[in-house]
C-alpha cells in the first residue's frame, strides 16, 4: 500500500494532471464564448432584416 500511493505521488509530480482539466476548461470556455457571439450576431442580423423590411 505504501509503495502504491508512492507511485500516485511520483506520475503526480511527473504529469500533473491539473494540465489537462485546465485545458478542458479553456476549451469549454472557447465553446460557450463562440455559442454566445454567434447567438448575438445572429440575433443582430435577424434585427436588422426585420428593420429594413418593415
């Protein structure tokens, strides 16, 4: 048992796996920025078609 959380600790300090969940983060906050921008625009242009319509 000792040698096993030795392990853990060792591939910790090696790899740190904060690398990846921080990646997966940014790469969430890209998807929800790029979800918004284009909800937004495409709420604009639907406002602007409407407007030189009428």
């Amino acid at each position: 048992m000792e040698t096993y959380s030795a392990q853990i600790e060792h591939y910790y300090f090696l790899k740190p796996p904060g690398d990846q969940f921080v990646k997966q983060i940014i790469f969430w906050i890209m998807v929800i920025l790029g979800f918004l921008i284009t909800l937004s625009v495409g709420m604009i242009v639907i406002n602007w078609s409407l407007n030189t319509q009428i």
